[in-house]
C-alpha cells in the first residue's frame, strides 16, 4: 500500500490519524493511504509566509519566469514517471498528454509571457499615467504588487498534474507561494509531480507545499494578504467560499466549478458539410477524453431540430467504436472514471438526466468492458431530450462522465437560450460557416459564457479543441461555472497580486516604478546614449537635438520619393478644406524619418538595431517653415539575452514653440 506523503515546512510527512484510503480507477482495488489530521497547519502557512515569500519577492519577474522554464524543462525530461502512474486514475496515454503535457506546456507558455511581457522589476505598471492637473505635476499610475501572503490551492481529481500547474506558474510568477491541496482520490500522481518539482532544485524554500488529504483548518487561519483558489464541485465550492473566516477576511477566493457547457450547430451546417463533421467529432471527444471527466466537456448538444436524428446517429456511429476499458491495453480509447464511487455517482445523476430525456446510446447494464471486473468503467450514454424548453435537470445536471444530451432548437435566439439555461457556463462552442449566425449567437450568448469557441473549415485545421483551456485565454465563467477566472496569460498574474492606484509627482512615480514618467527629470550626459552600452545607461538619460526646418520642398520630395501624395501633403487648397489644417502639411512618416536623422549616432556602437515604435501619436500639424527637434529619453531597460537588451525610449517631437507635435515609444536592442 502506498503511503501518499504531505510536503511540510521542508520536510516529507506520512499519512496518520485520519488517512483516507484511494483505489486503483481500473481494478478496483486499494493502493494507497493519504491525509494526517496532525500536520501543522499553522506552521504551514507560517514557512509559506516568511519564507517562501519574502525570497520570491527578492527575484524579479524574468527571476521567477526563467525559474519556471527550468521547472518545465525537469519535468519534461522526467515526464514518463507520471504517465506510468497516471494509468491507475483510469486515464489512457492520450489523457496524459492533455494532463502531464499540459500542465508543463502551461509553465513553458508563462515562463515565456514572463520574460517576454513583464518587466525585470518587482512591480508591474498597470495601464497609462492619468494627469489631473494642467501642468503635469501631480500624476496617477496603477500598479500591481505582490501579494505578501500565500496562495492555497484546492484542486479537482480529475487534472492532478495541470490543475496543479496552471495555478502555480501564474503564483510563482507573481511572487506567492503556494501550498497545493489536490484532490485525494488521484493525490498520488500529484505528489509524485511535486517530488520532481522539488528536484529540480530551482524553488526556494516555503515556494512549494503539498497537502494529501484534508486541510485541516488551514482556512480558518487565512488573512487578507492569502487567496483560495477552488477547483471542483459547485456543492463543495459553496461549502468553502462561505466560511466565516474567509469572508470575515475578505480573503480572495476564486472558485472554477461544473458547469453544463453546451455546443451549438449551426442552421448552415448540413449533414454532409465538414461543420456538421467536426460537430459530431469534436463532441464524441468531449464525452470520451477523460472518459468525459472534463470540466469543460459538452453536457447540451444543441441542433437544429430538423438535424437532432442525423446528429444522434451520427454520434451514435462514432461512440460505438470508442473501446472502453484497461487504459494500457491495445486498442482501448476510453479508460475509466477515477473510482467506483465517481461510477456510481454518474449512474445517479444519468438517471435524473433520464427522467427528462430517453437513453439513445450506451446502456450500463448490458456493456462489457475490456478491463478488470472491478474497475470504474461505464460506456459513453447519449440521451435525446425532446422538450427541453419545459426540461429542467438536463440544464442543471452535471453527470461528471461520459454524458451528453441532445436537443434540438427552433431558431437561434432559441439555441442561445438553450445554451443560456445552463446558469453560466466555462465555455460554448458553435460550429458555423456564416458569420451571421456566429455573431447572432455571440450577442444573445457570451454574457452567459467564460468563452465561446467557433470552428469552421477555416479554423479546423489549427484550432485548439472545445475542451482545452489554453493558457493565453482566460478559463472560468459566470455563474454556475463559479463565478471565477484563470490564466489568460498576464492576466493570471494580476489575480495573485494587489493592484493600487499610486498617486505622485513624475520625478516620484518613476523612481518606484522604474519606467520614465514624462515631466520626470531627465539627465543630460556628455556623451551622445547611443554611445553607450546598455549596463551604462540609466532611466530619465536623455538628449535634446538641434532644431531642422521641415521646407515646402522637403515635402514634395519626400512625396515623391515614397510615393504619399495625398492631397494634405500637396494641394494647398484641399488641404485648407480639411477641418484639422490651414494648409498643405508636413507628412508624419517624414517628421519620424527627420527624427531619426536628429538622434542617431550614425558611428557604428553599441546600439545594435531599431525593433519598432509603439504607442506613436501626431498631436498637432506641422506646416512648411516650422522646425522639429527631439526630446529623447531612457523610458525603461529589459534584459533579452545575454549579450543584449532592449532600450525603449521615449522620443517627443517638438516645435519651434516647444509644443509636441509628436509623441512615441522607440524601442531598440543594445550591446550589454
Ligand atoms: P469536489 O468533490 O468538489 O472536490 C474538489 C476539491 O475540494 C478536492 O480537492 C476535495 O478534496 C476538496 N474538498 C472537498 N471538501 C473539502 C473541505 N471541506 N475542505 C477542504 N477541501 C475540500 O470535486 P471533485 O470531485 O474533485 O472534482 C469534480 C468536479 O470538479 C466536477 O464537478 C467538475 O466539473 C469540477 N471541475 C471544475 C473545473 C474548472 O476548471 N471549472 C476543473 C476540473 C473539475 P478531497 O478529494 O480530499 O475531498
């Protein structure tokens, strides 16, 4: 029997009093113990709190970003151990992928945002200066900070590897530690993640904490500075949000719960068009990776009901080839539910589903698995609901299985209200050519959705699949999905940190956030910057060039030369028609390209390429006979590779009155 350890304050802590016991998914039998009433829960949060916090906030964000690829680089060679464990959660070799590879493909995809759109700072600028007054003195700035707390993570059975991961690699690189709870029944494929993690030997102490089995009352001593994130049921997500303590506290808590998720197809969509195809492909899927065990997975299939008996059969057609059984063995494609328990709660809630909708597909009592008699098998079930207006508990009951029920609309405000009635959703998918019908379904539906995922012959070939939460977008939904919202690249970030809203003067908001703020003081070396390396030049260095004169002919030339006649340029009078000149005006691609002409070094140097302009604004004409200078400054330093880094600078174009006529961030990699 395998004694699933506690990762404690740095040390490995057996089962004890209050062990629970976990059964293999596929023979049924006992195979492990998890869960001691007697870990020090305080201690916990204590070694989180003043340990594993403080050296998290000491790195910066590219520290903490590299930390994580080194994270995902470990476990990506050491991934076969958790494949070869896995199969005892009844899940098969594809079902790994979307876990294990998952999971480290999630670390990689943030340790990648990190570096690439963080900052190499401990805070992060959030959004624009705001200016209250005329002159500029006094600004606004929000910012994100760490949170000085930890975070504790409660996690569903069902993604033992991801459900860890995807929560821990946007924490680790806010700076919060975290203490990770997963579910017991598959606590072991965890702790085993956990253990590689830990070899890796890149996480600081306190970063990382494992509990199996239960958490005690570690919620009763969470504070403000902490946050709850909830993977599961609706039931048990309730149970937790509204404990005394958490919202005593204004603890943050976010829940990702179930959620009846519905796929749409639309009216265009023929029986023999390749929407009607990837409908019935993408849905038999959903109900069988997992062995439909998803969060995400189809639960409504919505058809036009002219179509509801070519989808049946035609999904029918496809689950009668999908073996169910021993998940290692030849040929099987679905594998089982994670316990006899789960069996029996999905039976329970097929036959709620049942007393509305008649079984098309998959009959428990008469199917054979190809597996152990003991195991949790069931066979993918298909119901038809033929009233789904007057229907109630296939709109709100999630069998966390292999289960689907079809229902057929009328037009498609009905579809969306169909899909509506789920009371808030992680995602909805439609399957449409006609953009029409997509964005009809948008307007009636996306309030009621984390995210509506279209697929049509265009997309089809790279698109990512109604199920898989991507990394980059954001994963929760309103409602009965919990309310909640993860990942989203950045995004994710923010939830485990505290923004505020910073107010001061320029020369105050630039020393804190490290970015030059505009009317902070800028100083002029004596050299020219680009002479200098990036280690040697500092935020608010800075040069103002000699003044040029923008003549007619410098117009008309470089109308000529690009090709750009357009008439403000060349013909006075149209030009004075045009409610924003009093004439022919200098083009603004000629203003930058004489703007670099007055800031370059033109000597070969450290400064070793343009890579763009961002942010860029013409803030007032410029006409013949005016002249334009430029202001430019050291706005902010990031560190790309070892041997450069990138310089943004802010450039102001000036006129001869000193008023901006242009205004942009130029943005170039220097020698370090
Ligand atoms: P669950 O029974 O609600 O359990 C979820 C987690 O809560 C487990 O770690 C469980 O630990 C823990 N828990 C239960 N009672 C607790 C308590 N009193 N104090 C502290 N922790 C407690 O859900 P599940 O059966 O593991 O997962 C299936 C459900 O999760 C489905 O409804 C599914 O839709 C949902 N889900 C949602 C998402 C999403 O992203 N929205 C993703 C995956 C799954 P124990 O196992 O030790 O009881």
């Amino acid at each position: 029997m395998q004694q699933v350890e506690s990762y404690v304050c740095g040390d490995w802590a057996r089962p004890g009093s209050g062990a629970r016991l976990i059964y293999n998914a596929v023979t049924g039998a006992a195979m492990a113990h998890a869960g001691n009433d007697g870990l020090d829960w305080g201690g916990m949060l204590d070694w989180a709190r003043d340990t594993g916090g403080p050296a998290l906030r000491a790195m910066t964000f590219h520290q903490r970003a590299a930390m994580l690829k080194a994270l995902a680089l470990h476990l990506n060679a050491n991934k076969q151990a958790l494949y070869d464990i896995s199969f005892a959660t009844g899940a098969t070799q594809s079902d790994h992928l979307i876990d294990v590879d998952g999971g480290i493909g999630t670390l990689f995809v943030y340790a990648s945002k990190g570096r690439r759109e963080m900052p190499d700072a401990h805070i992060l600028v959030d959004g624009d200066i705001e200016q209250f007054g005329k002159s500029g003195a006094f600004l606004g700035q929000h910012v994100h900070t760490s949170k000085q707390g930890v975070a504790v993570h409660v996690n569903a059975f069902n993604f033992p590897v991801w459900g860890m991961l995807e929560k821990l690699a946007p924490a680790l690189l806010a700076g919060v530690p975290s203490i990770v709870k997963p579910a017991t029944a598959t606590c072991y494929v965890t702790e085993a993640c956990v253990r590689l993690m830990l070899g890796a030997g890149v996480l600081p102490p306190g970063a990382l904490q494992l509990v199996t089995g239960g958490i005690g009352d570690m919620l009763d001593r969470l504070g403000a500075q902490d946050a709850v994130t909830f993977t599961g049921s609706a039931d048990t997500a309730l149970r937790l949000r509204s404990n005394p303590n958490l919202l005593a506290n204004s603890v943050h808590f976010t829940a990702e719960q179930d959620s009846l998720n519905a796929s749409i197809l639309g009216p265009d969509a023929e029986p023999d068009s390749p929407e009607f195809d990837l409908f019935i492909k993408e849905i038999a899927r959903e109900m069988t990776v997992k062995a439909g065990q998803k969060c995400t997975a189809v639960r409504r299939i919505i058809a036009p009901q002219t179509r509801v008996e070519a989808v049946i059969e035609a999904l029918s057609a496809r689950l009668a080839r999908t073996v169910v059984g021993d998940p290692q063995a030849e040929g099987v494609r679905m594998g089982a539910l994670v316990s006899n328990d789960q069996k029996a709660d999905v039976l329970a809630k097929a036959a709620i589903i049942g007393a509305e909708a008649e079984r098309v597909w998959g009959d428990p009592d008469t199917f054979t698995p190809q597996g152990p008699e003991g195991g949790a098998f069931v066979p993918p079930m298909l119901f038809h609901c033929a009233d789904p207006d007057r229907a109630e508990r296939v709109h709100d009951t999630e069998a966390f299985g292999p289960v689907s029920t079809v229902m057929g609309y009328r037009d498609l405000a009905h579809a969306a209200d169909l899909a509506n009635r789920g009371g808030g959703s992680l995602v909805a998918s439609v399957m449409t050519h006609d953009p029409k019908v997509a964005r009809e379904l948008v307007l009636a539906s996306a309030a009621h959705h984390g995210r509506l995922y279209i697929n049509d012959r265009t997309g089809a070939p790279e698109s990512t699949g109604h199920g898989s939460p991507m990394p980059h977008m954001t994963h929760g939904g309103p409602g009965r999905a919990g309310g909640g919202e993860e990942l989203g690249g950045i995004r994710g970030v923010k939830h485990y940190m505290q923004r505020t809203a910073l107010q001061g003067s320029p020369d105050m908001l630039t020393a804190i956030t490290g970015a030059y703020v505009p009317g902070a003081t800028v100083a002029e070396p004596d050299t020219h910057p680009f002479t200098r390396r990036y280690g040697d030049l500092a935020i608010g260095m800075s040069i103002l060039t000699r003044a040029r004169e923008i003549t007619l002919e410098d117009i008309e030339h470089f109308a000529t030369f690009t090709g750009d006649s357009f008439y403000a340029h060349m013909d006075p009078d149209a030009a004075a028609r045009n409610p924003f000149f009093e004439g022919r005006v200098a083009h603004g691609y000629l203003l930058l390209s004489f703007a670099a002409g007055l800031f370059v070094e033109p000597a070969e140097g450290p400064v070793l390429a343009n890579t763009g302009l961002e942010n860029l604004r013409f803030t007032q004409p410029v006409y013949p006979g005016d002249s334009l200078r430029v202001r430019l400054t050291v706005k902010q330093k990031t560190p790309r590779a070892k041997d450069h880094g990138e310089v943004r600078w802010r450039a102001e174009m000036l006129n001869q009155r000193d008023e901006t006529v242009g205004v942009y961030d130029l943005l170039t990699m220097v020698a370090r």
